[in-house]
C-alpha cells in the first residue's frame, strides 16, 4: 500500500516523563491526511526507540479544554490541559506499559488549526464517502 503525503505535519519537542519524576527527551511528528480525516498519526522518537501511535483528531482537539480531572479519553490514550495552561499531557497506555509525555500547547493548537482549516470538525464523513463507496466496490466484487 502507497503512502500518501501528509497534508499537516508539525514536529513537537515533547517530555516522557517517568515515574520516579525523571524526563527524557521526546521528538514528536504529528501527521494528518485529509484523506483520514479522524485520525492523526503520532511518532514518537526518543533516544534508543520508536513507538507510532494513531490518535483522534477529536480526542486531540478535546484534551485542549480538558483537565486532570476530566480528560479527554477513556481509553489507550488520554488528553489534558496542565495545571500550566502552556502545556497539555498525553498518557499513552498498551501492552508494553504506559507513558506520559508533556508537550508545549501552542504548537499542538497550531496544528490541530491546521486541520481544521482543511476538514472542519464535522464534515469529516463528507470526505470519507468516496472512500467507502470504493471499498464497498471492492468488497463485491471479490
């Protein structure tokens, strides 16, 4: 399968912090394609390793008004506002444990702006139509 460009990226100096209070390092690209208009993809790039995740836009874009609290998810990955407003933290959890980076807000709201000026949030389906017609196409005719 060919990958196509991305239509945003923005690269996002972030911090893994750990759980004994240490932190390392962390360089992020966030990536998203009008062609999948739900989904950013997330590579996260530290000393010794390489970890791809797939995000929701929306997920994203609710952490920003979301607190400790009450974050924006409830699964694999949460989003949320610091008690410093000028950084949001994503905790990441799977089969190989859990993270919890912090990311400066201001270029993770330039990006996700980005998006919106291509697919404003909610018309997302009107640019998934021609995709699904084509796969249920394909599935009928295999």
């Amino acid at each position: 399968m060919t990958q196509t460009p991305a239509d945003v990226v923005e690269v996002v100096a972030m911090q893994l912090i750990g759980s004994d209070a240490s932190v390392v390092p962390v360089t992020t690209e966030f990536s998203f394609r009008t062609s999948d208009p739900y989904t950013v993809r997330a590579v996260f790039t530290g000393p010794h390793t390489m970890s791809t995740w797939l995000l929701g836009r929306e997920l994203l874009a609710q952490g920003l008004h979301a607190d400790a609290e009450s974050p924006a998810g409830t699964g694999d990955v949460q989003v949320w506002r610091d008690e410093d407003p000028e950084f949001t933290l994503v905790s990441l959890s799977g089969v190989e444990g859990s993270a919890l980076l912090a990311a400066p807000t201001e270029p993770l709201v330039r990006f996700l702006g980005a998006t919106e000026r291509l697919v404003p949030h909610g018309t997302e389906s009107d640019r998934m139509e021609s995709e699904i017609t084509a796969l249920i196409a394909a599935l009928l005719t295999a």
